[in-house]
C-alpha cells in the first residue's frame, strides 16, 4: 500500500510534523490541514485514501469534518480525540469514522491502524468475490456494491464489509467479537458498540421497517444473523 495518500487534518504542528514522519518513512505520502474548512477543501483537491482527522479543531471541530466528508466521499476516516470517552467514540461511529485513537498516541500505532483501515478497505477485506443475490437484494463484492432492484444503496466500507460477512453466513449466528475480528481485524482496538451502531445504520438502509429488521436479527446475548 505503498504510495498512498494519508490527509492528517490537526492544528497541534508538531503532531502534524511527527505523523508525517512516520507515515512516509513507511511509504505514504502525506497532506496536511490545520482547520476544518481546509480539511474539506484538501479531500476535495486531493482525493485522499485515508483522513487521519482530529476532533478538536479551529471553526469546525472534527464531527462536522467528518459529517460533511461523508456526504460527498467514503474515503477511510480515522479520529484523534485527547478525551478517551465512550460517547466520543460513538458519537465518530454515527457520523461514519472507521477508527478511533486517542492522544496521547504512539505514531507506530497511528501506522499500524492506517495500515488495517486501508487493507480493511479494499475489495479482499471480504473473504470471497462472488455475487450473493438475497430475494432482490444483490451484494457484489467486486464492485462493492449493493442493489435492490434498480436502486444501489450506498454503504460506507465498514458497512459493506459487515452486510457481505453476515449474509455470506447467512442463517448463522455471528457474535459481535468475531465481527469485531472478521470485518476490522485483529488491530482494531474498539469495542462491540462499533458492531451495533454500524448494524444500525444498515437497517436504516436496508430495512423497509427498521424497527422491524427482516434481514438483520439480533440474537440476544449472542450477536446477529443475516436472513432472507
């Protein structure tokens, strides 16, 4: 993954200066953004393959960053908070993160999980590249799509990966801590919220009642199981 392009949006210089460093040691090439505005114009201009993105920043803090990233590009976003607090890293998962690290952090550690986000990212983070076609639902891992019908539902890549794992099982039962290992990898340092808040944002898509989910039961005291 060598070559690729990291945007590290902060306004502390020398975190920009020392990530830097370490992701281009390995490779990457490196953007940087000190505000939230700049932030946007940069994932715009440059069309970035990850943001590393910090939640406080100068006239936009991070949560807007990434809300308004979202509604315009799927790009890997991971969030840097100085507060290790649950509803931080909830509050990310909603608006679309796909990691979360807190500061202070280990720039080797800020690497590795740029490293598994990217790999996680890519088509081979799903197991196989067959189409599964579910009723009128089709998910296609090769163009990491999902359609019903005439309409393609847009996932984000966490979501796409963990809709593919679950219907590729489908009828089985997966616990959250074997979603956690199969869809963000052994790096990922999160808890199981990260499974329920992504299972609900793919009900809210793919449900015609979301209250009601007919594809994505939960299995109380286990995890969720796909069907259909």
């Amino acid at each position: 993954m060598a070559g690729e392009l990291v945007l590290v949006v902060d306004d502390e210089a020398n975190i920009v200066e020392l990530v830097r460093a370490y992701l281009e040691k390995e490779g990457f090439r490196v953007e940087e953004a000190s505000d939230g505005p700049a932030a946007l114009e940069a994932v715009e201009r440059h069309r970035p393959d990850l943001v590393v993105l910090d939640i406080m920043l100068p006239e936009m803090d991070g949560w807007e960053v990434c809300r308004r990233i979202r509604s315009f590009s799927q790009v890997p976003i991971i969030m840097l908070t100085a507060r290790d607090a649950e509803v931080d890293r909830i509050v990310g998962l909603e608006l679309g993160s796909d990691d979360y690290l807190v500061k202070p952090f280990s720039p080797r550690e800020l690497v590795a999980r740029v490293k598994a986000v990217l790999r996680r990212s890519q088509p081979s983070a799903v197991e196989e590249d067959r189409p599964l076609l579910i009723e009128d639902l089709v998910i296609d891992p090769g163009r990491r799509k999902v359609v019903r019908g005439e309409e393609e539902i847009v996932l984000t890549t966490k979501e796409f990966d963990l809709l593919y794992v679950l219907a590729l099982n489908r009828g089985i039962v997966l616990s959250r801590e074997r979603l956690l290992e199969r869809v963000w990898g052994y790096t990922y340092a999160g808890d199981t919220r990260t499974v329920d808040v992504h299972i609900r944002h793919l009900r809210e898509k793919l449900e015609p009642d979301p209250a009601h989910p007919q594809y994505l039961l939960t299995v109380w005291g286990v995890g969720y199981k796909f069907t259909g």
